[in-house]
C-alpha cells in the first residue's frame, strides 16, 4: 500500500469560501502531482511538483494554487471556492517508476 | 488525436470470460508503461508495470509491443471483482505521466 494521504476526505463548503486540500507522503518521493476528477470522467492534471519549491501548471487550467515547502507536504488551494470547483481532487506521487495515490477529496461547494 | 487511447467500451461479460483491452500511444520516446484499476469514486491502484518481454501476474498479462507502440491487457477467468475501469498509463523520462481515458470493465453474474 502507497503511503499518501489526503484531508479531508469530503468537504462541503459554501461559495466564497477559502480552503486547503492537504496532501502527505511518506516515501520520499521528490515528485508529486494534483489531479481533478468528475464522476466517469478522465483524470486531468492541474498541478505538479519535481522538488522544494518546484512547482508547475498541469494541462488543465485551474484556479487553484499549490505550495511545496517540504519534500512531504503538497497543499491546493482555492482562495475563493465556486459551484464549478466540485470534483473530485486526487493527490499522487511518484519516483522514477509508477504513480500512487491518495484516497481523493471529495468537494461540493454549494 | 490524444496521446494515449484505448478502447471505449463499456466491456460487459459474462464471469469467467477472458477479456482484453487495448491502448496505443504516440510518443516514440516513452518508456515506461502501467496499467491502473480504478474502482467507481476511487483512486487509481497500480494493477501492474508492462515490461517488452510481457509479463503476467496470476489472470493478468500485459503486453507491449513497441513497434507498433501498442499495449495490451488480457484478463482470464474473469470475476465479479474485476469490474472497474482499467486505465492505460505512458510515461517518458523527463515528462509527466499521461493517463488514457480508460475501459470500464463489468463482469457479470
């Protein structure tokens, strides 16, 4: 089993609202990634992380931003959540080989 | 054209049937290949690496055929568990992994 976590696992929140998506790992890995999901959709990626203070814009465009202060550690941000940013948010990461992921947030923003 | 692609599906089948599924990608240059099961509203699990020479895991064999820049994955004696949607991942050094749109797969009683 891949050792990445995600918090919350669900989130409900109202439009306007600030909120951080965490994302953990504990393999050392120095790449890490944030996709988007909606239900029988395809993955997107928004955000990536090769290092410390590394990070990049995925192939879909988001609102959302990331920080990458420690190897561990992989925050998304919205600063102000809409109606149209519930989905699903899946946390990976990786080394030179496949990708694992975290468990996913599940947000609705209302 | 996407970068990687496979079947559309949905493949429904009967439990016990063997079922394949296929992906192309376009990128010459990649090099490392992954099939990943995903179950409804969950993450994607690494079902297994495919290497050139193929390589089985129990019901599982995954095939690569470079050349052609064609995978493969066979499924034998299939279960109810094995319903999920299977996704088809590219890697190239240097670049990020890149996800096919995935099969979904329901096995039948």
């Amino acid at each position: 089993e891949a050792d990445i976590y995600q918090t919350p696992r669900y989130l409900v929140i109202g439009t306007g609202k600030k909120i951080t998506l965490e994302c953990s790992q504990t393999m050392g890995h120095d790449k890490m990634y944030w996709y988007q999901q909606d239900p029988g959709m395809e993955l997107h990626l928004i955000h990536y992380s090769y290092g410390v203070n590394s990070t990049e814009k995925g192939d879909l465009s988001s609102e959302s931003t990331v920080s990458r202060i420690r190897t561990e550690h992989f925050p998304l941000t919205l600063e102000s959540a809409r109606p149209s940013h519930t989905s699903q948010y899946l946390c990976a990461s990786s080394e030179d080989w496949a990708q694992y992921f975290g468990p996913g947030t599940r947000l609705t923003v209302l | 054209r996407k970068e990687v692609e496979q079947d559309p599906g949905p493949f429904n089948v009967p439990e016990g049937a063997t079922v394949a599924f296929n992906c192309t990608y376009s990128n010459s240059a990649s090099q490392s290949f992954f099939w990943y099961r995903q179950d409804c509203r969950k993450e994607p699990k690494l079902l297994m690496s495919v290497y050139s020479s193929g390589n089985e895991d129990g019901r599982f064999t995954a095939q690569l055929n470079r050349a052609s820049q064609y995978i493969s994955l066979l499924i034998r004696d299939s279960k109810l568990s094995d319903s999920a949607t299977y996704l088809c991942v590219v890697n190239t050094y240097g670049q990020n992994f890149v996800f096919g749109p995935g099969t979904r797969l329901s096995v039948l009683p």
